[in-house]
C-alpha cells in the first residue's frame, strides 16, 4: 500500500528527511514516532500530497505521489494533526461538503455519510454547529471527514492531542475498528497507545528511520532484566558478594544489582542482559554453584526505553554494571 524510498526533504539548509525508505503492506496498522523535528509530519505531508519531496519516490498502491497526485489522493484519508474545520458549519453540512469534494456521487453520497457517521459515533450531534462541540467529538468528526471516501489508506498525525483519557481510549478503539480493513500510518506521541493498537512500529530521528519491528520485539532487541531469587541448595551460608561474581560471569549477563529475597536463606538479585537470553546459563550457573533458584522473572526494555536510547534520549533505565570484587578464596 505505501512504499517509500531514499525519501529526502530540505528546507533552506535544514534537512528535515535523509533518505528514508520503508513499506507497509495493506492492512497493517503501523505507529510511526520520533521526537519533535524528526520528520514524522514531513513524511506524512508528502504521502498525503501536501509536500513535494526533494528526491526520492512515495507512492500509495503504486502510484506515485508526485506523479500523479490527484490519483493518490483519491485513495487517502487524512487527519492533519491540528484537524483543521469548517466551525461554523453544522457537523451534516461539513460532511456532505466533503463528500462532494471527494467527488462522491450524490445518489451514493447519504450512504457514504451516514455509514461514516455511524462508525464514528457523531448520530448525536449531526445537527450542531462544530464550535458547539467536545475537542473529542470534534476528532470524530475529523476522522470521519477522512473515511467518508471510503480510502484504502488513513494517515493519522497525532489524533488524540488534547483529549482526556475517556476521549482517548473512545478514539483509540475508532482506530482499531478501522485497522481491521484499512491500511492505518498513524503518528503519535503516546507509546501506549502505539503498543495497543499497531503491528508495527517505525521510529525516525534527525531524518532517518532508526528501527522498524513489532511492538514486542522492539523491547526483546534491546535486551531486559532477570529478577532470581536463591537459595543454597545444601542449606551453606551465601556470601553476596561471591554470589554476585558468579552471577556476573554467566554469559550475556551486563549488570547485576542487589534486589529483595523472600527470607531467610535467601538472597535476591536484578540481572541486566543485551539480546542474548540467559536464563538458560543462569540455570547452568547455579546447580555448577549447588544453588537453586526459587524465582526467575524477565522484563523486557520497555518501548519507552527503546525509544529513548534509538532517539538520542537518556538510555534505558535500570541497575548499573557495579564492582565486582573478586571471589574469595
């Protein structure tokens, strides 16, 4: 449904977009982040066929935007991140003056409407003037202005800027209704609800795509903590401090931290690893070590942290390699 490559984009001697290049097949619902002055809006404006492109080719089901952007347009919906609207006009009238821009037939064009407003909930307040209207009702009208077409792809830049939770969770379903048969690029600020409600994620900074993956895997990549609980398994003292240098040796192991244990003869610890899994060396380890694990629980580098360290952020949080005295004698 899209694809786009070596994308480039300058204002001046600002390079807003590096060459950036990806696809997404139809039917994919894709979150796509970066933090301000990414190019997130830029990229989005030329699919839409708002920017031209210094070089590079977009098109949306094969056809180029650039080319012959009426054609491609005809296939997109598009709700701009300031959701620009006609305040004056009453939410029917807006609707049917969209339609007839979209150039929908007027005998199809009561369908069109009524099946949009259906979908996005706006039956209530069909017959009130959009100034009269919630910032939340108003993004319902937005959305529906961009599938009263009927398009095969929406582009969605920040939806649910300034709604209140209640406002975000009803847009948040809207747009996993509509990613059940439309293809969705949706752009946002809020990771949880790219977590929610995407199959993909692409992150883009300074210009250039840094990391394309699922939701999940994302996290995986990045690698995560392993919280292990131990216990002798002869019933011998444990030294922390030996504890804490075998555990450091296991393989793919990065940090290790003090954590709680559950009592007596125990001994809790939180293990920072890169992508390699260890738990299965950590298994190793301890019954080499005549220890038995009461408890191993793994976290993953949540998407926040992944963005953070993929956008130039603080990286991820969490135990630092400490010092590690040598094993005593």
């Amino acid at each position: 449904m899209i694809r786009i490559e070596g994308l480039t984009k300058s204002y001046g001697a600002t390079q807003a977009l590096r060459g950036v290049s990806f696809d997404v097949p139809r039917g994919q619902v894709v979150g796509f982040l970066g933090p301000n002055g990414a190019g997130k809006s830029t990229t989005m404006k030329i699919l839409a066929g708002f920017v031209t492109p210094t070089s590079g080719t977009a098109s949306v089901n094969g056809i180029d935007v650039t080319v012959d952007p009426v054609a491609s347009r005809r296939l997109i919906g598009y709700l701009p991140e300031n959701n620009p609207l006609y305040e004056e006009m009453m939410v029917r009238d807006f609707l049917d003056f969209v339609a007839e821009v979209r150039g929908i037939p007027r005998s199809k064009r009561a369908e069109k409407i009524r099946s949009a407003v259906e979908r996005c909930g706006l039956r209530a307040v069909l017959g009130k003037d959009i100034h009269q209207l919630s910032k939340g009702y108003r993004q319902r009208v937005g959305l529906a202005q961009a599938i009263v077409h009927d398009p095969d792809l929406l582009i969605l830049d920040e939806p649910t800027t300034g709604l209140d939770p209640n406002q975000i969770v009803e847009i948040r379903s809207l747009i996993k209704e509509l990613g059940k048969e439309k293809t969705v690029i949706l752009s946002t600020h809020i990771l949880s609800e790219v977590q929610s409600t995407c199959s993909r994620v692409l992150i883009i900074n300074d210009g250039r795509l840094v990391a394309d993956d699922a939701p999940e895997r994302l996290g995986e990549r990045e690698g995560g903590t392993v919280t292990v609980v131990l216990a002798s398994r002869s019933g011998a003292s444990l030294h922390p401090e030996a504890i804490r240098t075998m555990l450091a040796g296991v393989a793919g192991v990065t940090g290790v931290e003090l954590a709680e244990g559950e009592g007596s003869g125990t001994l809790g610890f939180r293990l920072r690893y890169g992508a390699e899994d260890i738990r299965r060396s950590l298994f190793e380890a301890a019954v080499r070590h005549d220890l038995c694990l009461l408890e191993v629980k793994r976290q993953h580098v949540s998407l926040e942290e992944t963005f953070r360290k993929l956008t130039g952020g603080e990286g991820p949080r969490g135990p630092q390699e400490p010092h590690v005295p040598p094993l005593a004698a």
